[in-house]
C-alpha cells in the first residue's frame, strides 16, 4: 500500500508543482512553487480511482464522475475543474448529452494529447495481478472514454507497463525492458509502433535534454516523463528535472512523479511537499492507495 500511496501522492505533488509553470520556458524552476495547486491531472485520476474502487470496471460510472467533474468539480479540493484540454472537453461534452462511453472518445490523429494518459496510473495498481491481453483491454477501454485513436492508446499502455514494472520488479531499467518488450509482442506489427521508436528501440535516457519535446502531444510527454524519472535519483529529482523542461510541465511531473513515487514510497517524499497538497486531498489518496492495493480486478 506504501508504495500505491506514494505513487498516487507523487502523482499529485508532480501536478501541482507544474501546473502554475505550464507553458513556460525550458529553465531551472523555483521548487517547489509559490502557489502550487493540482489541475485536471490529478483530479481525473482521482475520478478513475473512486469509479474503480466503488463500482469496479464501470464506464457508465466514469462518464458520470467526468461530467460532474466538468460541470461541479467533483474530485478537485475546490470545487473547481481547472486545466481541461480539448480533446477531453468534446469527449465529456458528449458524455453529457448521453453518448455512450465507447462512442465518446476522439479518434481522429489530432486527438493524441495525454488527457488520457495522465489518468491511467490507478488503472496500473488496479491491474497488478493481471497480465498481456487482459491489461491492454481494459487500457483501451479506459482510454476510449475521452482518448480513441490507437497512439493514445499505445503510450498509456506503455505508462501503465512501466508503473506496473516498476512494483513488480523494483527496479527501473528492469521495469522499462518489461514494459517494452510487452508492448512490442502485444502490438506487434501495428504502424503506430513507430511513433514510439525511441521509447522502443533503445534507452530514452540517453538522449540530450535538447531532443526532448515537453508538450502536450501522448509521445512527447511520455517520452518527456521517462527520460525525468530514469535519470532521476530520487523522488524530488524527478519532479524537478520535468519541471525543467517547461511545456507541459503539470502532466510530465505528475507522470515522471507517478513513477517516482510507485519507486520509493511515501517516505521516499518530502514531509514538506506533501504538505504543501491541499487539505483533505492527502487524505482521500491515501484512502484510495488502501483500496486499490485491496482490489482484485475481475474480467
């Protein structure tokens, strides 16, 4: 459980640090910031979590939580939904209208954000017991609900991999042949493969800071997240070096931070930064890691 609260509480911290710095400059950051404060990242995957732990595999219930989130802010500490991107925006405006969940997603190639991405780490808790066919089905049926196009897909697949291997085997580089060679047996043959080829074809930490692309397209901000966290040595490096990067820098750090955190635990994150969430937002994680760390998923 130690280490599904330190994911999600990562997560979260990651988030907002980033979010009063997205859109900046690639340069050194104030850490953490002046007015840190968590945006749709983390509030979504708070939704994903409490549908998992109170209804199980859900959609119907997903959707319902989204629009609540978009119209009341359920999930967030005030009420608010802040940060909301476009393609996640059209998939709960028709969720709202009473499109079904399976239908609601954009499917076109310029629907490839990371909205669906930055929501997947509970789903990666969810399904520790599982394997092959069985996490990629619900990945993609999760996925759908806002993010259809098969490269959305294809990068939270490979997020939830890496989370999963990295509680699985406790070590990083272990974790990322895992997640890698799953992916290239699961997906064997399919063109969006190529879209990931550094990802796939080699160690993304090697390659300099400047071909790093920090932005909100699914590819760029994995590989972004991945090449923070992997050359991380700690929980706090990891959120700093994506913040770093500017761009997209709330949903890198709370992914880089995910991993971190699913890592080293809750102890392995400064008191001071888990202090610095608002209230009650500690709280409810911690409740969440405990269910989900109880949770068995049923096909």
């Amino acid at each position: 459980m130690n280490r599904i609260a330190g994911g999600l509480i990562g997560h979260a911290i990651g988030d907002a640090f980033g979010f009063p710095y997205e859109g900046s400059q690639r340069a050194p950051k104030a850490v953490p910031p002046s007015s840190p404060f968590p945006s749709d990242d983390t509030a979504l995957t708070i939704c994903t979590a409490r549908s998992l732990c109170e209804r199980g595999e859900d959609l119907e219930d997903l959707a319902r939580r989204f629009v609540r989130w978009l119209r009341f802010g359920e999930c967030t500490p005030d009420g608010r939904a802040v940060g909301v991107g476009r393609t996640t925006l059209r998939a709960i405006e028709r969720l709202d209208v009473g499109m079904p969940p399976d239908m609601a997603g954009g499917r076109d190639e310029r629907d490839n954000g990371n909205g669906s991405l930055m929501r997947m780490l509970p789903l990666a808790y969810y399904l520790l017991g599982e394997s092959g066919e069985r996490i990629l089905d619900v990945v993609r049926r999760y996925s759908s609900i806002t993010h259809a196009h098969p490269r959305a897909i294809l990068g939270s697949h490979l997020y939830v991999l890496m989370v999963m291997g990295i509680y699985r085997y406790g070590e990083p580089v272990e974790a990322y042949d895992w997640a890698r060679e799953e992916v290239l047996r699961l997906w064997e043959g399919h063109p969006e493969l190529i879209h990931y080829r550094r990802i796939l074809e080699g160690r993304i930490w090697d390659l300099p800071e400047e071909e790093i692309i920090s932005s909100g397209y699914v590819v760029s901000s994995l590989e972004a997240a991945l090449w923070s966290f992997m050359r991380a040595e700690d929980f706090q490096e990891s959120v700093v070096i994506a913040l770093n990067l500017g761009g997209d820098t709330d949903t890198i750090a709370a992914l880089s931070g995910g991993l971190a955190g699913t890592l080293h635990g809750v102890e392995g994150i400064p008191e001071g930064w888990i202090a610095l969430l608002p209230r009650g937002v500690v709280g409810e994680l911690s409740d969440l890691a405990r269910c989900l760390s109880l949770l068995k998923s049923s096909p």
